[in-house]
C-alpha cells in the first residue's frame, strides 16, 4: 500500500487547478498505478503523468 504525499506547493495551488471530483480522481488514478507517468531525470524518482480535465490537459508531478 502506498501513501500519497501532498507537498505545501501542490496544497497551495491545488484548488485553483482541479475540482474536488478531479482530485479525488487524480488520487485515484495514482493509487491505483504508482508507476504511472515518466520518471524526471536526475529528481530522485518524482514522477510526470498527464491528467486529462474538463477538454484541457493539465501536467501533474509526482514525488
């Protein structure tokens, strides 16, 4: 089981980026394929997914 970890940063800007619904779907999608998304060069293991919402994508880093 993992844990998903919501730094300050993604707390702060979170709300004006996605809806409730859309975060919940977000977690969900993570939680569900932690391997998910490319791996960041030399950032240790964050991780890129893209997030499709609304008609718009939205990049989304993951540590």
């Amino acid at each position: 089981m993992f844990t998903i970890v919501e730094t300050p940063l993604y707390i702060k800007m979170v709300d004006s980026l996605l809806t409730k619904e859309e975060q919940g779907e977000l977690h969900t999608m993570i939680s569900q394929n932690p391997d998910i998304g490319d791996v960041v060069p030399k950032s240790g293991g964050v991780r890129k997914v893209r997030f499709a919402r609304q008609g718009v994508v939205k990049a989304v880093v993951l540590e």
